[in-house]
C-alpha cells in the first residue's frame, strides 16, 4: 500500500513490472506475516560495519524471506546468483541483524533469498540457505573487507591490492560519486533498464 506516483506518463512496462509483484503478494489481513519494503539494517561485524537495504523481507512466524526486484536486460541464472556479494551480504544479515532486530529463532533452512525478474517470467530464482553457508558468508565478508582495506587507492606501496577501475561499469555506479568524485551517468541506467 505504498503510493507509487504512477500516472498516465509512466513507462508502461514499469506498470506491468508493478502489478506482477502486486499479484506476487496478495496479503491477507489474517496472517501474521511482517512485510518490510524497503529495509535496512546494519551489523558490526568485528568492527566493520554492514549494511544491507533490502527491497522487501518478509518475516513469518518461522521463516524469513528476502526478495530482490531485477531489471537487468539479460535473464539472471541461479549459478550467477547464489555467489553475488549482495546474495551473500543479504542473507547473512538476514539471520545476523534481522533475527537479532525482532528477537527471532529462525533456523538457517528457513532463510530464503529470492530474485525476481518481472519483465521475464513470474516464477523467481530462489536461494536456500543453512549453516554451512552462512560461516561461509562470514568467511567471504570477512575476506573481501580484508581485500578492501588492503586496496591501493593511493598508488603507494603499503597495500597488497591494485585498485583496477572498469570505466562502464563505474559510469552507473551507484558509489561512483565516492570513489571517482564523478556523478553516476543515469541515462546509461534507464536505457539498460527500460531499453529505452
């Protein structure tokens, strides 16, 4: 029930993307599901700080799922997901920082990531999670603040990384203003979002 400013000038396929997540989610006053559009938590995470906003996490009695809306123009897979920072980020807060948040026991097999891709098709890609993978998660978090600390952004010789910049990639980034102190190029996003 968030206002979503749609008039007659909205890109139509935005408002067919809209209605296929709408449909996706027909809440019933009766269960006791939370719905959280657009959350974020944070997490401490031996001293550096994590922070996930997720685009909707639904908390049930004993399970959690987090949902990501894709427009990417290219049809994501699961093997290119599972592996995703964000798909590592996401989950491991959501047993960390979300379960903490709302005083909740949920095993690691009731957390669920699901990507969905309303322009493709109206089944999402889902991914599991349990214990194994979470000290994984922990381990790969760990690794690339690790990496990201050690990066040479100076061009001195006291860091182990070299800093390599991928120009097309940095152009719509959304932390291109803070690595490059350039503005993000959002004409390059729409026209990979709505092909326009």
């Amino acid at each position: 029930n968030i206002p979503l400013g749609l008039n007659e000038y909205t890109n139509p396929k935005f408002k067919v993307w809209i209605d296929k997540i709408k449909n996706m989610f027909p809440m019933n006053k009766k269960d006791n599901k939370i719905y959280l559009p657009e959350y974020e938590v944070r997490f401490n995470l031996d001293g550096s700080i994590i922070t996930a906003k997720y685009d909707l996490i639904i908390i049930d009695e004993n399970s959690i799922e987090v949902w990501d809306w894709k427009t990417e123009n290219v049809k994501l897979e699961y093997i290119k997901v599972k592996d995703r920072i964000q798909t590592v980020v996401y989950m491991f807060l959501a047993k960390e920082a979300v379960c903490k948040i709302f005083n909740l026991n949920i095993d690691y097999n009731n957390i669920k990531m699901k990507y969905y891709q309303p322009q493709y098709d109206d089944i999402p890609i889902e991914i599991i999670y349990n214990e194994r993978q979470h000290e994984l998660n922990k381990s790969n978090i760990i690794r690339y603040i690790d990496m990201i600390n050690n990066t040479n952004y100076e061009k001195n010789d006291n860091y182990k990384y070299e800093l390599i910049k991928n120009d097309k990639h940095c152009s719509f980034c959304e932390f291109n203003k803070l690595c490059n102190r350039q503005d993000v190029v959002y004409s390059m996003l729409e026209e990979d979002i709505y092909e326009c």
